[in-house]
C-alpha cells in the first residue's frame, strides 16, 4: 500500500452530498491507507455562512483515512481559483493527486482504479490525466481493456502527476491566435462542439472554468485522458441548490458495483474509433439538450416579463 495518491476534496455548502460522498470514498478498499486533503472554501454571501460552517462542523468528525487535512479558506476563493491552487500545493508535496468535488459519488473500487492507471501510465508522455468517469457507450462492449483513450478530460474524478499539471498555461496567452486559426479550433471540437464556445465564455467572463483551459492545455499539446470502462464516479449534485450543475440532470451514467481491483490496461494505447465517435456523439447532444433547455428558460421569463 506504499506511494498511493492522496485524495483531495474540494467542497462549499452542501452537507447532503457530502455526506454521502465522504461515506462512498470510506467504503472504498484503500480508503484506510489513503491521505485526504479537503479545501472548505469560504461563505460568498452572508446566506451561506451557515452552511459553510456545518460542512466545516461536520469535516472535523470525519474518520476511516489514514490521514485528514482540512484547509479552511479564509476567503471565497471559487471553484476554479480553489482547484488550481489546491491541487498545486498538494501535488508538488507529493507528486500526484486523486481530485473530488463534494457531489462526486465513488465506486468501492475507485481509488484502486486510480492509482492502478496513475502508477501505470506515469511515464507516458501523451497521457495527461486519467477520469473516473465514463459515459454509457455501447461500443465499449468491443474492447477487452478496461480502458479507453479520449481527446477530451473529465472534471469528475480525475487524477494527474506533478510534471504535467505545472506545465499548463491557465491565462491562455495566445488565445487570440488559437481564435484566427480554423484549424486549431476544429482540432479542439474533436472532443465535442462545446469546447471552443466554453473556451471563449471563459475569455468573455462569462464563466471561470478551469477544466476548459486544461481541456485547451491538452489539445493544443497533443495530450490525452484516460477514462475507464465501466465509470467509477456518479455525479448526484444536479438541483436547485447546485452551485455550477443546475436543473435535471442529464449525465446520469452506471457506477461499477464489481469487486475488480486489478485493470487491464495496456501500454502504447491507440485510440478507437468507434468509442470516440460515440464519446463525441454523446458530449454534442448534452451540449444540445442544455442549450434547448436554456432556451425554454429564457423563453419562459421572457414570457413571464
């Protein structure tokens, strides 16, 4: 049980989810040998300091690790400037990280999925970070690995080494040339029409994601994600009371419920695809379903005004 990753876990105001996904990770198979490092941002209203103290009332009486840190901000950070700064200091300590946010749901095998393909993959140089997540797609049937490679990263789950992380651009210097050049933009969307659009709504203000620009970091350096076959993560944090995943939720996905603890993985991985078909396929009709959905919002106060 030597060199595991530690788990870092960022969370704001949602005891309910947190509850269960702390819970979730304690019935994980290395979860008693494995190192927690939880980032509380702080209260950026005064309706939600009470909140954010019981999620840190409650971080205090966590158990079952083998170690926990909590580090309270003293300030609202944001999700975006809260991950690039939580993940720098803990992965420069200890050279890789397992990242959570606190509606990110694990299977009892997860944290034995990541550090597997963590250890395995480390000297790749094209792989860049490795998912917990994976979508239901039916042409997964047809691999024997129980892995896949894909052009585009997950959020939800995911894990990276020290020497690639510190290696990304977070201010995107040159997005103005990316923007002029047909070709780049084209090369991005392999991993769904959104990404560019997401990219510009960064630039514009329009929203502070940090996955994007490390979605851009990848793309632009010919870099790739690991995801795994069967999903080792369930997403339970759609609902009014999300921060960033608000309305129905439409990435609902199966969460491996096997006892595998080995993987079968595979050096010098290629891409399939029919697997990246369906993966792109898959990410441009929820790009789809939430721009209609935006609409039928936007039609209805316009209606209501």
């Amino acid at each position: 049980m030597d060199n595991l990753a530690p788990v870092i876990i960022f969370t704001y105001n949602r005891l309910d989810t947190l509850e269960i996904v702390i819970k979730k990770l304690q019935e994980n198979i290395l979860a008693k040998y494995t190192e927690i490092f939880i980032f509380s941002d702080y209260s950026k209203s005064e309706k939600d300091i009470f909140t954010v103290q019981n999620v840190r009332t409650y971080l205090k009486t966590i158990q079952g690790f083998q170690k926990v840190t909590i580090i309270e901000r003293e300030k609202n950070y944001g999700l975006a400037k809260n991950i690039i700064e939580g993940v720098t200091d803990i992965i420069n300590i200890y050279g890789k990280v397992i990242v959570l946010e606190d509606d990110l749901v694990t299977s009892a095998n997860f944290l034995s999925y990541m550090n597997q393909t963590l250890d395995f993959y480390q000297n790749s140089e094209k792989i860049f970070g490795i998912s917990g997540f994976s979508w239901n797609l039916s042409s997964l049937k047809n691999i024997e690995e129980d892995v896949f490679m894909a052009y585009r990263p997950s959020s939800w789950g995911w894990a990276t080494w020290k020497d690639k992380w510190n290696t990304v651009d977070w201010e995107i210097k040159d997005y103005e040339i990316f923007m002029k050049n047909t070709e780049a933009k084209k090369k991005f969307n392999r991993g769904g029409m959104d990404m560019t659009r997401m990219l510009r709504h960064f630039k514009e203000g329009k929203n502070h994601s940090w996955a994007i620009r490390w979605a851009y970091f990848m793309s632009k350096n010919d870099k790739y994600c690991i995801y795994p076959k069967v999903s080792k993560i369930q997403n339970i944090g759609y609902g009014d009371n999300s921060t960033h995943c608000t309305g129905e939720h439409i990435h609902k996905t199966t969460l491996d419920d096997s006892s595998n603890t080995h993987f079968n993985l595979i050096n010098n991985i290629t891409f399939n695809q029919d697997v990246l078909s369906e993966f792109k396929n898959q990410n441009n009709y929820l790009y789809k379903v939430t721009k209609r959905i935006k609409i039928k919002i936007l039609n209805i106060f316009s209606k209501d005004n």
